[in-house]
C-alpha cells in the first residue's frame, strides 16, 4: 500500500453558531479501500509483505456488510493476494449473493467462510486454528484494530489537523480514536463517538494509547446496526445542504450526534472543531436493501 498522491480536504461545515465545524474527507483517500481502513491496513500490510512470505495470505473477519471485509478483498485483490473472509452468520452461506458487501468482496477473490454467531465468539480459538492451519498467513482481527493499526491511524493527522480544539471520530473497535489520541497535540481533546454498546472500549483504547485524553459520547441511536428515520432524514439533508454522503452506521450517526451538541451548547463559543469522515460509503447499498424491505425511506 502506498502513501496517497495528494492530500485530503478538510472541509468547512457552516452550522451558524459561534463553531467552526468542519469534516476531513478521509472517505476519498481510495475509491475501495475507503477512509479509516485505509489507514488500519497500511502497516499491517506493508509489514507482513516486508517479511516476503512465500505463500502470502490475508484472513480476517466481519459481519454481513462489515467495511472491513471489503478494504480487506480489495487489498487483496490489489496486491495480488489471496484473501479470506470469516463471516459472522452461516445462514448467509446462501445468500451472500443478495448481499452487496459480501457480493464485492467475492468479485475481489475473497473465500468466504460462515460460522455460527456462537463461533465467531469465540475467534481467539478460530485465530489459532487458522495460524496453525495457515502459518504464513496475516490474520487481521475484527475491525483491523491492532497496534500497527493504531500506527497507521497517526497518518490522519497532519498540519491541517493540528490547529483544532476537538478531533471527533465514530467509534466501533476503538482503533481509530485510539489512534487520534495517541498522536494528536496535547492540547486538542478528542470525542469519540460509540456506535456500539460496549462498556469495555474505554479500557480498551487506554490499553493502545496509555492515554487518557479521549472521552466517549454514546451515538447509537438504538443500537448498532440499527437506522432510525430520523438518521435517514440527517443524512440525507446533510448530503443536501454540504453535498457530502454519510453512511448510518459510523459517520452519520457521529455527524447527528455532533449537532445535537451543538446546539446543547456542549462546545464552547470559538470552538474549531474537526470530524473524520472514516469512509465505508460501500454500506449504504445494504442498508437500502434492509430499509426498502421495510418500506421505509432509503439514503439518497
């Protein structure tokens, strides 16, 4: 994987208040290997095929419309290398052609394996049995988060980052806002924003930073997974006002969280604030599948 060409814009969001509100576009870093992901990936990557094993191998594991799996299949396909996806669902052995993330990622050479929710639990043992299996594979963990990945996450911030007074980034496995934190000023506070109800990320992310500038905002908004209307409706005006998509699962949810704090006053006046766009756009095709099913409002 190779250091993007040109940088990445750092938008302004007019939101008149006394804010200075802006989004930094890391969902156009790469066309497939989108925003965070490119970044959790990098190193990773980078040093496994340093290492020149003979018979190179990428496994990994995610969900049904999992952003990982496809930056993962994509990388793969990019540099030539077979890749393995563990998917969390064996009943979706026969419908992964239904489903647009899993159908990408097959296009890009990924084997597909499903397991039980009961197994994929469990993927310490799965990780082991496949490093016996497989001894030269890389095997990335859920979500790509890792210490080479928190490494990787430094290269989102830059001299266009380092004059903010808050860095906001969506938080699932934490690796991203670990990251921030880990690198970013020492004066500059970092929110991350909790797409996922798990009370253990907190300690988590100290566990990869040793830092303990960072404060987590539940932005679930019924769960993960779940696309309220009202996100619908965020979204899609977000894109028509700023001309910017967002999808519901990670940067959506942030962005809507971002400007009920807004308006509660959270900020203080002058405040220049920064949100990452961490990418996965790949997403919005499957969730207009499942809201279409419903007859529900799709994402535009």
């Amino acid at each position: 994987m190779k250091l993007p060409s040109d940088p990445v814009p750092v938008q302004e969001i007019p939101v008149h208040k006394n804010i200075k509100l802006f989004i930094k576009r890391e969902d156009l870093i790469h066309p497939q290997i989108s925003g965070n992901k490119y970044w959790k990936l990098f190193y990773n990557i980078n040093n496994y095929l340093e290492k020149k094993p003979e018979t190179p191998y990428l496994i990994t594991f995610g969900g049904a419309f999992s952003n990982h799996i496809a930056a993962v299949s994509a990388v793969g396909n990019l540099s030539g290398i077979p890749t393995l996806g563990i998917i969390r669902g064996e009943e979706l052995a026969t419908k992964w052609r239904d489903n647009p993330t899993l159908l990408f990622a097959k296009r890009n050479g990924m084997n597909l394996k499903f397991v039980t929710r009961e197994e994929y639990r469990h993927k310490e043992k799965l990780t082991e049995f496949l490093q016996n299996e497989f001894p030269e594979a890389l095997i990335i963990p859920e979500g790509g988060t890792n210490e080479e990945a928190v490494a990787g996450i430094k290269m989102m911030l830059n001299d266009q980052t380092k004059d903010f007074d808050y860095l906001c980034t969506a938080v699932g496995t934490g690796g991203t806002v670990a990251g921030i934190a880990k690198f970013c000023e020492d004066n500059q506070k970092v929110i991350g924003f909790k797409v996922v109800d798990d009370a253990s990320l907190g300690n988590k992310i100290f566990e990869l930073t040793l830092k303990q500038n960072f404060n987590l905002i539940d932005s679930c908004f019924g769960g993960y997974g779940k696309i309220k209307d009202e996100t619908i409706c965020f979204i899609n005006d977000f894109k028509e006002k700023y001309g910017i998509p967002l999808e519901p699962i990670y940067t959506g949810k942030m962005m809507q969280k971002v400007f009920e704090l807004i308006d509660e006053g959270y900020f203080p006046e002058n405040s220049r604030v920064l949100c990452f766009h961490t990418g996965g756009l790949q997403g919005i095709e499957g969730a207009n599948l499942l809201l279409e099913k419903q007859n529900r409002n799709l994402i535009i």
